[in-house]
C-alpha cells in the first residue's frame, strides 16, 4: 500500500511539473508569454489525490473484512 501511495505521488509530481512548469516555460520561450508556477495549485491537486486514496483504502479495507467473513 505505502508503495502505491509514493508512485500515485510520484505520477501527481511529474503531472504538475509538466502543467505548471515545463509548458509555461516552452510557451514563454515560443510565444513570450507563461503561466507562473502556482503551488495552491499543487496542494489542492495533492489533497484531492489524499483524499480519494483514503475513500479507496477504506473501499479495500471493507472487501477484505467480507471476504475475511466469508472465510
């Protein structure tokens, strides 16, 4: 489980670095133009992915205590 969490958080990193900085930065230097980095905008795409890994953990966790049940 603690490994899914570091590469489902590994994945989000590489996506925002490529959303938030590389293309603002290859569009800065193409057109003159570029988004700064916004690190609210990390933080509430973290805590969503915080959150839907604990709705999903908790899914899993009542699978396993009916399939505990049946055995």
């Amino acid at each position: 489980m603690e490994n899914f969490n570091l590469v489902g958080l590994l994945v989000l990193t590489l996506f925002v670095l490529t959303k938030d900085v590389l293309a603002p930065l290859i569009k800065r230097y193409n057109h003159g133009n570029g988004n700064p980095v916004k690190i609210e905008t990390f933080y509430q795409e973290f805590k969503d992915f915080k959150e839907t890994n604990c709705k999903w953990c908790d899914k899993t966790d009542e699978r396993l205590e009916k399939l505990e049940e049946k055995i």
